[in-house]
C-alpha cells in the first residue's frame, strides 16, 4: 500500500495512476509528487515541493533507472488518446517546437544541443497538442526531445538529405507519435478503425510545409492544415493536365476576395491581442514534387487546396495579416474555406502552452546533472502545463457555468476562496469560482474586460493554493506539549 502521506487525488492518478515504472511504489510516488506540482508549478523545485521529504523522494524518483521520459509521458498521452477517440467530429493535433534552455547546466553540455543563436545548450522540444475547435484542450499526444546536430560547414545538399537527425522531420515524429498513441488506444479498446465521424487534423505552421511532410500525411491518408511557407511552384487545378507552372504565393495574390469576416490575431513580442477583418480567396492546385530533392518523398504530385487570408487595410505600425495555407481537406464553399481558417487560428494554443511550460511551470529551472533525470522531469511538468490550459477551458464551460463549483474543485477550495472573496464561507457556482479565482488572480471582473485566460487564473491559483495550506496549519489541533528551550 502506498505512504499515508502521499497525496494520491484525482489529478495524479488520471494522468499517472498507470505508469509502469517497475515498481508500485515508483507509480504512487509519480501520482503524489504530480499532484504536488499541479498545486504549485512555478519556482524551483524546492518551492514547488515544500516538504523536504517529499523533495528528496521526487529526486530519488528522477534518478531512478526505470523513471523515463518516455515511462512518465505515456499514461497522460494514452488518456489523451482515449479522450480522442471519444470525439465525433473534428479534432485538431497541434504541432509545434520550442526551445527548452539548459546552457546553466555544464554537467550535461555535451549530450544537449545548440539553441538559440548557436552559442546555448539545451532541447528543441516538439510538442504534439489534441484540441477541440472549440479550443478545448484534450492533452498531449506526443513530446520529442531534439537534440540539435554538429553539422560541418562544408555539408552537402546530399548529406543533409539522408541525415536523419535533420530538423525538418520533426514534424513527421510529432505526427507518427500522435498516430501511434491513437492507433494502441484503438487496439485497447477493439476495434483498429477510428470511429465513425471522427476526423483527425494536423494544424502546422510553417515549419510543417517542407514537401516531406506533405507527402508522408498524403500517403498515410492523414488531413492537415500547414501554413505555407515556401513560394514553389504548382499547377492550377486538379484536371491532371501537365499545363504551365506558376508560383504559389503569387497565384493566390491574383485571385479575388470571396468574404470578409473578423479574427483574432493574437499579438507577439508583447503586443496586445487585436481584432483584424481579413478577406479569403481560394484554389484546387496541385503540388509537384520538388528538384533537387529536399527529404525523402514519393514522386508523386499531391492534390491540395491552397487558401489566402489577408488584411487588406491593417492598422499603422502593424504587422498585416498575410497567410498561405494549404489542406488536403476539400473546400468546395465559402463555409468551408473559414472553418480551414478557424482551425489553423487554433494553432495559437500551442503557443500559449508553450508559455504554460516556460512561465508557468518553470520547465527550464531543475538542476538536475544528467540527462536521464532532467527529460522524466520535463515529460512530468509538461503535463502539469496542460492543467494550467484546463484551468481556462473548465472556466469557460458553457454547460457547467450555473453547476456548483464543488463539482470541479475541492470544496476546501471553495470554502476559502468565497471566504476571500465575500468575507464568508457560501456555495458557489463554476462560474462565481472561476472569476473570483481570476480576481484573486489580478483580473478586475469588469463587463468590459475579455474573459480570463490561463495566465490570470493561474497566478490566482497559485495565491489560492497557499491560503488553503494556510487554512489547514490554522485548522490543526493545539499541541499540549510545552514549547522546546
């Protein structure tokens, strides 16, 4: 039987209760430090674990031969899977990389990579996201830990082709790893097919355009939506006729605007989100093959469908809205063509768990000396990250607004949040929870004000989790021993 003092509740155990990390014990110990974490994701490891024994365990734990990246990530994404397969409809797969920085640790230098501008040590970290259209977040699907090549000066085109490692396929193992997980969790549950009414999305940016991914999601009869990043060369129409080549980007720019409809545009570099009126033009192409090879591929033309989207007045001192995008998924109508939009505009929220990562979750911060600790702490604090996107989704919920809010969280923490909040202890529903928690949080609950995001309710959970432990030391018994000399 486990500790009495680990902490086994729910979060831990849906994520981790499956792991098979040799031992029972190691699996209870995973359950416990996850829940820990998911309570307090921020800081260095000591202050995301305050009870220096449970500190020493999750090390211990780490350092363990049999604790994995691949061990600690596999129960969430086969929960991840499950939940996909329970959809019917749409759901979209994010892929995406970040740089995970790790140049503070010399101990491990030598078996991480370059990042950055060549000069840092660390992972190239590609992420593969299961979301909803409705921008639910589902789970991981698959995490690859890159480490960057050496590549000599005086490599050659050739070379780079049949070097393996190359940057360009990392796409291709975010989309096997999804497959793989889905395909296991639909042996596991019967039948190999995947259910009727579903359909399964890859959602890239441009780094998922090289032709190599392209045909590898064609001849495995896969969908995607890819932002298109290279101006290459295609035939209009999909007649078949070997008729004169012309460039992509500049083909969609002569062609004119079917509709205009607003998005959001989600700013960088610090820049506030905005809303932007976008116009959409679209084309049956067909994609050949390119010359010199770049990867490995069929020789085959591929049959796509080739979307713009721009601004045609954009604000001063704006970047404009300008995109290529292309899909295997026919658009034949107007709808259509925006429901590609709509769910490449998703792809944001693999950014946004990015930052749930780094910001949230400090995934940067272990000072762990070897490498076979550090990648099982960052498969276990990746998946804290998705808690911190789920904190947004279940405060959105429009089915469970007027529910108690006991129904997704701890009636402890209702207790003392509506304590903070009204000056005593009340019911409340998810939706009076969720906008005091944002207040606790720094949101001012204003009408005017856009609803709550991960990054406002998190800082109101992390000040929630510690006046909750402040309420348990003041709810403890009075010790009858006299105090010490």
């Amino acid at each position: 039987m486990p500790r009495a003092d680990y902490d086994l509740s729910p979060f831990g155990q849906e994520h981790f209760g499956n792991a098979d990390l040799g031992h029972c014990w190691r699996t209870a110990s995973l359950v416990d430090q996850a829940n820990r974490l998911v309570r307090h994701p921020r800081g260095a490891l000591p202050e995301k674990v305050h009870d220096p024994n449970a500190l020493r365990r999750l090390y211990d734990l780490m350092n363990t031969k049999a604790v994995t990246h691949a061990a600690v990530l596999k129960p969430s994404v086969q929960r991840t899977a499950a939940l996909v397969l329970q959809q019917r409809g749409v759901v979209l797969e994010l892929h995406d990389a970040t740089e995970l920085d790790f140049s503070g640790h010399t101990s491990i230098h030598d078996q991480v990579g370059q990042i950055g501008n060549g000069h840092g040590r660390g992972y190239l970290c590609h992420n593969s996201l299961a979301v909803l259209p409705s921008r639910q977040v589902l789970g991981l699907l698959g995490q690859y830990l890159h480490v960057r090549a050496d590549v000599p000066k005086d490599e050659t085109a050739a070379q780079r082709r049949e070097r393996e490692d190359r940057e360009s396929r990392l796409w291709l193992h975010g989309a096997e790893a999804a497959q793989q997980a889905v395909q296991e969790a639909c042996g596991r549950q019967g039948p190999s097919e995947l259910p009727e009414g579903l359909l399964r999305v890859d959602v890239c940016d441009r780094g998922g355009d090289p032709f190599e991914f392209l045909d590898y999601e064609d001849r495995l009869g896969r969908h995607y939506v890819v932002r298109s990043n290279h101006n290459r060369s295609i035939y209009i129409g999909h007649d078949g006729k070997e008729a004169e080549k012309i460039l992509l980007h500049d083909y969609l720019r002569t062609l004119p605007g079917q509709q205009r409809r607003t998005i959001t545009v989600h700013g960088r570099n610090g820049q506030p989100d905005r809303q932007a009126t976008v116009v959409i033009a679209w084309a049956a192409v067909r994609l050949p093959p390119p010359q010199p090879p770049r990867g490995h591929f069929r020789k085959q033309i591929l049959q796509v469908w080739a979307l713009r989207v721009w601004e045609e007045h954009p604000p001063a001192g704006v970047e404009a809205v300008d995109w290529y995008l292309l899909s295997n998924v026919a658009v034949a109508t107007v709808a259509e063509a925006w429901e590609r939009v709509d769910w490449y505009t998703c792809r944001w929220i693999i950014e946004e768990y990015h930052k749930a990562q780094k910001t949230g979750c400090d995934i940067e911060g272990p000072q762990f000396e070897t490498v076979a600790a550090l990648q099982p702490m960052i498969a276990l604090l990746s998946v804290v990250a998705v808690s911190l996107l789920d904190l947004r989704d279940r405060s959105r919920d429009p089915a469970r607004q007027d529910e108690p809010a006991t129904t997704v969280v701890p009636p402890e923490e209702v207790e003392v949040l509506s304590g903070w909040r009204y000056g005593q202890r009340r019911l409340l529903s998810v939706r009076e929870f969720f906008m005091a928690l944002a207040r606790l949080g720094g949101h001012q609950n204003r009408r005017c004000d856009h609803p709550p995001g991960w990054l406002v309710l998190w800082r109101g959970w992390q000040a929630l989790q510690l006046m909750v432990a402040g309420a348990r030391a003041v709810a403890r018994p009075r010790s009858t021993e006299p105090p010490g000399p």
